[in-house]
C-alpha cells in the first residue's frame, strides 16, 4: 500500500520518511536559498502493513473511546465554582507595567 507524505525536509528516493521507504519524490515548492526559504516536497512511500493483532486493537481502542466522549460528562448535583472568599486566598494586583 502507497500513500502520500509532504514534507519540508529533502530526502533522496530509496530513503526512509516516518518509518516508510521513499518510492517516488516531487518537488512541491522549490528551495530558495537567497531567501533562505526551505523547499516543501511530495514523497509517495510504500507503507508496511501492520500486524493483524495491532489493527484490531486499533479498531477496539477506537470505538471505546468514542463511547467514552458522547457519554454526558457527570457533574455532583448542586455544585457551583467557589468564590475568592470561599477558597480563602490573597488576590494580588500587580501596577502598571
């Protein structure tokens, strides 16, 4: 499987970006050194495929945590922010600066 990495840094066909191997290289924006402007490159990688046990984790992990953030956050009844006077704390105010 192939996919598609932009990239600001020049690697060389054959190289490795994020773990995968460089099939093929365009040049996006080209460098330009006078004003000290990097170049911005296309790579298209082969990625490895994953183990069979990572990808259902993955999947697993996934829908968990899903569930876990439409559940409706649970406040205790009947509380409210507490005051400076309640926390019993100095506010200081520092002048102009």
């Amino acid at each position: 499987m192939t996919k598609t990495i932009r990239s600001p840094f020049n690697h060389e066909v054959g190289g490795t970006v994020e773990g995968c191997t460089i099939l093929e290289k365009h040049v996006v924006i080209p460098p330009d050194p006078v004003e000290r402007r990097r170049g911005v490159y296309d790579y298209v990688v082969n990625v490895p495929p994953l183990p069979a046990e990572a990808t259902a984790g993955k999947v697993a992990k996934s829908r968990s945590s899903k569930a876990a953030r439409r559940a409706p956050a649970e406040e205790p009844a009947g509380s409210t922010r507490a005051t400076p006077d309640e926390m019993g704390s100095v506010i200081r105010r520092i002048g102009g600066r």
